[in-house]
C-alpha cells in the first residue's frame, strides 16, 4: 500500500557494482471485532535466520546456478490455501495473521526457528512486505524459515512481490522506517562477518557517518543483484494455485496475452541485476513493475472497496471475467495493495477478494485477517472468528 496512485517507473539497469459495492449476501463484509493490541515481538536475530545469504553471496562471487531457476507459474495445492495480505514490516501483526491462519505454533523450538503447524496448507503472501515498518528482514526470515517447514509436511510458503518491493529494488527509499534502516544495517554487518571483507566497502560498513552508512547498506543488499534482491527475485509477480490467480494489484486482458510466466521471468531477471536488452522483456517489466495504472503491482481498479455507481462496479467485474476467462482453470483473483477500511471483502459474485487490511501499524493497525480457500469454499478469518462465505462456484 501507499499513498502514491501512480510511483515512479523501475529503473531497467544492469548489474550495480555491489559484488553481491460488494454482492448483496453472498459477498457481504466480515465485522473485524477485537482490539489493535501491538506485539511486542521483534524480529528474530540474524544469527539464526540468514535468509538465504550464503545462496545470494555465492552467486556473487561466481556460483550462478541460482540464475537458472524462476519462480513457477502454477502450484499444486494438496490442501486447504491461505492468503495474507500486505504486512509491512510488522513483525508482531505478521505473527497474529499467521497464527489466525493457524499455520504457526505458539512457541519457537529450541533454535528459535518458528513452529509450522499447518500440515499441507498452502500460504500466500500477496507482497509488500517491505516499508512502514520497522522488522522487514525479520519477516522474510520468518517466512522463509516456514517454507522450510512446510515442505516437510506437504505444504508450501509463495510470497509475491508488491510495488514497495520493487521501489526498493528501484532504490526508491521514500517509505523506509528508521528502524528498517537499523535493521537493513546490522543485517549487512552480519553479511561481512559472514562472508568477509569485500562486502565493506558495498554496505558502508566503514562510513562514519551513520546515514550515509545505513543508505548504502540498503542500496547495496537491495539493489539489483544485491543479496535481498537476489532472494526477492524467486518471488512471484503472479502465482496461480489450483483455480485461484494471485497478484498485488490486479490483472487485466493484456497481461494474460502477453504471458504471465514471461512477465514473472522479466521480473526475476531484472532483480538478479541481469542487464535488459531486449525490447520484449522492456515490455514485460512495464507491464508488470512500471509505474502505469494497470501494471500488476500497481493496478487498483479492483481495489474500490464501494464503487460510486452501478455502472462502475459494472465495467469492473466485466474486465475482471474477462481477464479471468482467458487463464485456464482460474475462478478467482486475489490482491492485496489497497487498504479495506471495513476488512477484507469480495466483489463480482466472489471473482476478486481483497485482502489488505492494513494490519501493520504503520499503515492502519486493523486486527489481522486472512482468507482461507478450502476447495470451492472461501472464507475470511477473523480473530473474532467471525467469517465471510462467498458463493459456490
């Protein structure tokens, strides 16, 4: 989410030189009920959650196998899927939606790494995981810890990349806390430890003063090719699980006859800091990260959360069938991006949910809701445990 309608446009760049109206009844609105209560829990340490930085710095240094893989387009679900919704960098929120999805344990096991108690659950996080708040590394290591886990058990963590991750790719920090700042610093300083000097000079480990040496540690782990870059690049800019389509803003008809699996792919490459030469993959980061009204991560004509006339509502939910009628199998779109005042909800006879409710404190500090997909049933769950059901399909 942010204040912005538009944004600026991604830079396209190569490499830096870092080494490294809601439908009557069947969509009516879940009541939030319960208190915005802050927790107090904070990111977990970086000695026990490296987010996948021995992978990013070896590629850095040489090992290029990582570049060889993308994110996939269609997922599998075994069981029951899950979607959260923007959580910007609040670790505490985060933790309360994962356990209303009932896929993280109370307690952290013996090496501080968190508890999956999900089973064959699918989870979505539908982007913007970065700015406004303040545990932005912690949550990536949070989520990717129980990925880990849930493999083990059937199950799956997908996280999408929203337009706040790419401004940061972009090095666009307008939105940065000054807690994400510090974290983003000791973050970096962990990296040198790890993988010795030559990441110095890169994350402003020696810069003496302390904002000079906090922007350059965010620049140098986010641009292109950096190590958060690198992790975020196996992101996906859409995901598609069992005949559910999820993306941060929205889908129109050009997406779809383009490729949703080349504008994933553009995507991926433009983060590893791959240099754009071609005009199709130009083409591709426009439609999907550019800042225009309807690329994905932008898009927010699906967003309104009370359209101001039938006949709007109506050119709405007809982009929205056809968009969804040229993906094979897909009855739904979810997407986060656009804050709903009273919780999330669903539009067009139950063909596009909205999620973000603006649980982190540095957007709303609403209580925590997530949607839970159980075969043709869909549902919001709330800490009240009041739920939406959307129509049968």
């Amino acid at each position: 989410m942010t204040a912005t309608a538009g944004g600026a446009r991604p830079a396209v760049r190569g490499a830096m030189s870092v080494s490294t109206a809601t439908t009557a009844g069947a969509c009516a609105r879940g009541a939030r009920g319960g208190s915005a209560t802050r927790a107090t829990q904070r990111s977990p340490a970086f000695s026990s959650g490296r987010l996948g930085a021995r992978r990013s710095c070896a590629a850095h240094a040489g090992k290029r196998s990582a570049e060889e893989t993308y994110p996939q387009l269609r997922v599998s679900a075994p069981g029951r899927v899950i979607a959260i919704g923007d959580l910007h960098g609040d670790i505490g929120q985060a933790r309360r939606a994962l356990r209303l999805a009932g896929v993280l344990g109370d307690d952290d096991d013996e090496s501080g790494n968190p508890t999956w108690v999900g089973g064959d659950t699918t989870l979505v996080q539908v982007g913007d995981i970065l700015d406004r708040g303040d545990d932005e590394i912690g949550i990536l290591i949070l989520l990717q810890k129980l990925d880990k886990e849930a493999k083990k058990q059937g199950g799956g963590v997908y996280v999408l990349n929203g337009n706040h991750e790419v401004l940061n790719v972009s090095g666009d920090f307008r939105y940065v806390s000054r807690g994400a700042f510090g974290e983003t610093m000791r973050f970096s300083q962990h990296l040198v430890k790890l993988f010795g000097d030559k990441f110095r000079d890169a994350f402003g480990v020696d810069e003496t003063d302390s904002w000079t040496r906090q922007s350059k540690a965010r620049m140098g782990l986010f641009s292109p090719g950096g190590p958060l870059a690198q992790q975020l690049s196996m992101n996906h800019t859409v995901l598609i699980v069992n005949d559910t389509v999820f993306a941060h803003g929205g889908l129109v008809p050009r997406h779809v006859e383009f490729g949703l699996d080349k504008l994933n792919r553009a995507v991926t490459d433009w983060m590893r800091g791959k240099e754009i030469r071609d005009d199709e993959t130009r083409q591709a980061l426009g439609m999907a990260i550019g800042g225009v009204r309807d690329s994905i991560v932008w898009h927010r004509g699906y967003g309104t959360e009370r359209f101001a006339t039938d006949e709007e509502r109506s050119s709405s939910c007809t982009l929205l069938g056809e968009t969804l009628d040229m993906i094979e199998g897909v009855n739904r779109l979810v997407v986060g991006h656009t804050p709903q005042l009273g919780g999330a909800n669903c539009e067009c006879d139950g063909r596009i949910w909205r999620i973000d409710v603006g649980m982190s404190f540095g957007v709303l500090g609403a209580d925590p809701q997530v949607l839970e997909i159980n075969g043709q049933e869909v549902r919001v769950l709330t800490p009240t445990s009041m739920r939406q059901t959307s129509p049968t399909m």
